[in-house]
C-alpha cells in the first residue's frame, strides 16, 4: 500500500468515526408525533405463575 492510499484511508476512516453536528435531542423527541408500539406488547401484564413447590430463583 502506498502513502497515498494509507491517506486516503485515513480520510476515509476519520470521516466515518467524525462526530455528527451537535442536535438538541430533547426537541427531537418531542416531535415524535406518536410513540412506536412496542414489539412485545400483549395487550396486558401475563398472570403469575407460581414456582412448583421447593423450585427456588435469583436474579
């Protein structure tokens, strides 16, 4: 590889991994005119189910 492909690659690497320009965030959130549905929502909380007796869990 000559010198003046490893620039170019350099170039190419720096524009890549560059910054992108500084944007409010907190607007771009409220502009959200809707929020996403989730991919797991089943239209409710799922009932409890109990350990069968002397099974045990951790977190």
């Amino acid at each position: 590889m000559s010198e003046a492909e490893y620039e170019l690659l350099l170039d190419v690497v720096r524009t890549a991994i560059a910054p992108e320009p500084e944007t409010d965030s907190m607007a771009r959130l409220f502009s959200i005119s809707h929020l996403p549905k989730a991919a797991n929502d089943n239209h409710g909380a799922w009932p409890l189910i109990p350990f069968p007796d002397g099974w045990f869990a951790a977190c």
